[in-house]
C-alpha cells in the first residue's frame, strides 16, 4: 500500500520560484491515512524518497537541479 500512495504523490509538491523543492507531506499523508496505507511506514520512507522524487521532478520540467 505504501507504494500506492508513492506513486500518486507526484501532484503533492512544494513550488517556490525556483521550481520545485520538496513533496508536501502532511498532503501524502492524508491521502495514505485515506488509502489506508500504513502512516508510521510512509513517515518514515518519504523523507528517503522525496530527494529522487523533487530531481526527477525538476529534471522533466526543465528546472535544472
């Protein structure tokens, strides 16, 4: 489940003037305590992922790094 709410959080994102900077976490875990996703687990992963999540992000948009 916890993969599920990963893959649906690309929207969830903090934009500044420079683009994206970060994932927006109480959004993601909203959705996942919506989802039924184990929050204690997302809490956990997401600060590992969210640094490859904003690059890829920045990446496909054009933002540079």
């Amino acid at each position: 489940m916890a993969w599920s709410v990963i893959q649906r959080c690309g929207g969830q994102m903090r934009v500044g003037f420079g683009g994206v900077y970060a994932l927006d976490f109480g959004a993601i875990l909203l959705m996942a305590d919506a989802m039924g996703a184990a929050l204690p687990l997302l809490a956990d992963l997401l600060p590992r992922v969210e640094p490859l999540i904003v690059k890829a992000y920045r990446k496909e948009s054009g933002d540079g790094e």
